[in-house]
C-alpha cells in the first residue's frame, strides 16, 4: 500500500515537472518573437476598395512606402517591404513587420478579421498559429508558396488552389461591409450566388480533414 502511494506521488511529480518544464519552454518561444513595430490595430483596417488595387488584391504600407509595396506586387515576386499590408478579402490580411520579427513567416504577420458596417474586429493575430474564419490555418497554407514569392500564393506560386474563382473574389471585394453600398455588376451577382456552397464545401473538406 505504501509503496503503491510512493509510486503516485512519484507520479505526480514528473506530471507537475513536465509541466513546468512545457510551460518554461512555452513562454521562452513566446518571448523569442520580437514585439511587432507596426502598430496594428482595429482602426489599421477599412473599406477594402479604398485601399490600392494590383491585380486582384489589395495592397497598402503603414511605413509610408506604397511605391515599394506596388512595386513587388506587381513584380509577381521577390520580398515585400516592412509595412506591406495584402488583402484579397475583407476578412484577411497579412502585415510586414520589421527584420526579426518571426523569421519562421518571413516577418509577416496574419490577420484574422471580422468586419461589418460598423468597422473591423480582430479575431486573431501573430504568426504561425493565426487561423482564418474557417478554421484554417493561414501559414499551413502560404508556406507552400516557393521562397522567391514570400509566401505570397496567388495562383502558381507552389500553394494548393482554393476552389475561389476570381469573379468570386471580385465579388467579396465589393459587398465589403464597411464600404458604401455599390451597385453590383451581373457578374458580380452570379459569383456570390455560386459562393455559398463553395464555401459549404471547403467547410466540409476542413472537418473531413480533422477527423
Ligand atoms: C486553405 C489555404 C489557405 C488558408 C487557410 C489561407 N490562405 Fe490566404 N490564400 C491562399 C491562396 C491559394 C491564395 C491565392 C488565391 C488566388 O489568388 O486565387 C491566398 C491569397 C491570400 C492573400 C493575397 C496574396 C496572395 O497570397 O495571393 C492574402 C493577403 C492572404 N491569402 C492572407 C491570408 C491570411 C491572413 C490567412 C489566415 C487568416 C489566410 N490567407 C488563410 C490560401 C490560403
């Protein structure tokens, strides 16, 4: 019986050893990722139209420098300035903070947003373990793109396609909640109409995927 008792308390003392130990380690790889320097907040975020177009997303730079930002953009490659700002729908961005920041993501930082027409939440933010309003993580994704794009996807930089036509991502762009209503184009209507069970669909595949 002793002994027994012994061997549960022995027990539980490499459980609360472990533990600590998993917690040190926790907060040391916390502390490793420097402080963002690109102050991002609610306000950061707006109406997705109002930012400047490339191609079919949107681009921005909180440093000031856009003409670097629209440079590589339109490039199709090489490194984003600090301070670049992507969005391809209203409920994502990737942000560009400074050298050392997270070298795992190439410094970016992921944003997973809620919008409607009272402004922008942010559901999550950080490096490799933001996840998107599905569920999905973003770096899990991005990280297939090949280096010279980095972790840009667009269409054949190396990442598994979405089942997202552009005509639907144009069309998410512009029923953005936090613009102005506009009026929407036919093709535009057809595209939100074939979204839902898309969405639906890689909801399913996701939970499939997890199981
Ligand atoms: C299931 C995989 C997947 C997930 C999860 C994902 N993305 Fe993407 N993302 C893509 C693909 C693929 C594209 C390119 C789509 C296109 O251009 O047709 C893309 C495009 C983008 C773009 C436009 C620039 C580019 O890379 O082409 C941004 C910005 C972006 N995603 C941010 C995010 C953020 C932030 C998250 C998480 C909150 C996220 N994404 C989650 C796959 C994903």
């Amino acid at each position: 019986m002793g002994q027994k008792l012994t061997r549960i308390f022995v027990h539980i003392g490499k459980v609360i050893c472990l533990t600590l130990v998993l917690y040190c380690v926790g907060s040391v790889r916390a502390e490793e990722r420097a402080a963002p320097k690109y102050k991002v907040d609610a306000s950061t975020f707006r109406c997705i139209t109002k930012m400047t177009s490339v191609k079919h997303f949107f681009v921005d730079n909180l440093a000031g420098n856009l003409a670097g930002t629209v440079d590589v953009a339109q490039a199709g490659k090489g490194q984003f300035p600090e301070g670049t700002m992507l969005q391809l729908i209203p409920n994502e961005a990737m942000v560009k903070q400074q050298k050392g920041y997270s070298p795992g993501t190439n410094d970016w930082e992921f944003f997973a947003l809620d919008t409607d027409k009272n402004g922008t939440k942010i559901v999550s933010r950080g490096a490799e373990e933001v996840n998107n309003f599905l569920g999905l993580n973003c770096f899990e994704c991005h990280k297939a793109a090949r280096a010279e794009f980095d972790l840009v996807c667009e269409q054949d930089h190396g990442c598994a396609p979405l089942p997202l036509t552009r005509p639907m991502f144009h069309a998410i762009q512009h029923t953005d909640p936090r613009c102005t209503p506009e009026q929407l184009s036919e093709e535009d209507t057809a595209a939100l109409k074939e979204l839902g069970p898309v969405i639906e669909q890689i909801k399913n595949e996701a939970a499939a995927n997890k199981k």
